[in-house]
C-alpha cells in the first residue's frame, strides 16, 4: 500500500520533522489541559501535528473563531504596529472587513523581546496564564509573530469572522501590564 501522505494546502498540511513536533507537543498538551473548555474549534488534526508557519512551508490555513492564515501574497492591506518598552502598541485599535487579508506588521521599537498574538479575549486570557506557568514554552502559530529587540516581524491573517477580538503580548508582565490591543471585525452583509 502507497502510505505517503498527500498534502492538500488548505486541510493537511505536510507533517513537520519530528524534532519540531516534541517541543509542540508540549504546548499541545497544556493548551490540551488548561483550554479544554475554551473555543477550539473542531479541526481533523491535533493541534501540534501542524508544521510552524514561517519560512518556505505551506501556509496553515485552520479556521480559529477570529479568522485564519493566509499567504502573504493574499495581503491587500498593510497595518504597522507599532511595539514598545511602556508596554503598549500603536494603533492598539484594528478596523477590518469581514473577509479582509491584511498583513500585520509589527515593528519592535524596545529593548526587550515582544510578540504579538491574535484571538478572542478568553483564548489570549488563558493563554497568558500559561505563559505565566511555563515562560520558556515554545509556541508558533500563523496568528502570532514574537519580535525581537529592533526587529519586525508579521502576520497575514484573513478575518473571516465578524466579532470583536484582541491581539496582544503575552510574555508574561507584558500583558498584565496592558500591552493589548482590539480587532473589530465588521461583517460584510451589514452596512
Ligand atoms: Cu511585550
């Protein structure tokens, strides 16, 4: 029997290497233990079969409740936001269409590591208690970019859910002292 799997972009994405995976699997099982009643929703693979997003891979396209990865070439708009040492970012405020791809970049004026992630607020709620618990976790997701001192980094991401979401810095202190922001998300059959 032919056992090599075939990779359609939009449902199975290649499996990644198997030293990716341990350090995923790790955050699966938290995210397993302490979400499990939160809104995940109901995909047909397991959270950390996924390969990481940046580079040259496939793009993970797995519908979440505050839209789903695009390619950066889907991108029609760009938004910079803006990263800083006083813990806030700049807009702190997204006004996006139902259906619109933008390309978040988010530029790191500090000194220290900050990251950007986007979700619904209970989803980044209890994803900043576990970054509280386990500082040095390992996550990648096509919604986050973790942006070094100077640097930038980025997001394209296709809001296809109408809804009021965050986006925030979860590095723990970073986000208890405020460092996020919000996505309203209008749909596109309301004027
Ligand atoms: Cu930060």
């Amino acid at each position: 029997m032919d056992t090599i799997e075939t990779s359609p972009a939009t449902k199975h994405p290649t499996r990644m290497d198997a030293s990716a995976r341990t350090t995923r699997r790790q955050w699966t099982m938290l995210t397993t233990a302490v979400l499990a009643s939160a809104t995940w929703p109901a995909v047909g693979y397991a959270h950390g079969e996924r390969p990481h997003h940046q580079g040259t891979g496939p793009v993970i396209r797995e519908q979440k409740p505050w839209g789903i990865g695009a390619a950066a070439d889907e991108a029609r708009r760009t938004i910079e936001i803006r990263m800083t040492d006083d813990m806030r970012f700049s807009p702190a405020h997204l006004e996006v269409t139902e259906g619109e791809t933008l390309r978040l970049r988010a530029v790191n004026r500090g000194q220290v590591m900050h990251e950007i992630v986007i979700g619904t607020r209970d989803e980044l709620q209890a994803h900043a208690e576990l970054m509280r618990k386990h500082p040095n976790m390992e996550h990648d997701e096509p919604y986050m970019a973790h942006v070094p001192p100077r640097q930038r980094g980025e997001i394209v991401w296709t809001f296809n859910r109408p809804g009021d979401f965050e986006f925030a810095c979860l590095i723990p202190g970073h986000f208890e002292a405020g460092m996020r922001g919000t996505i309203r998300v209008k749909s596109a059959s309301r004027p």
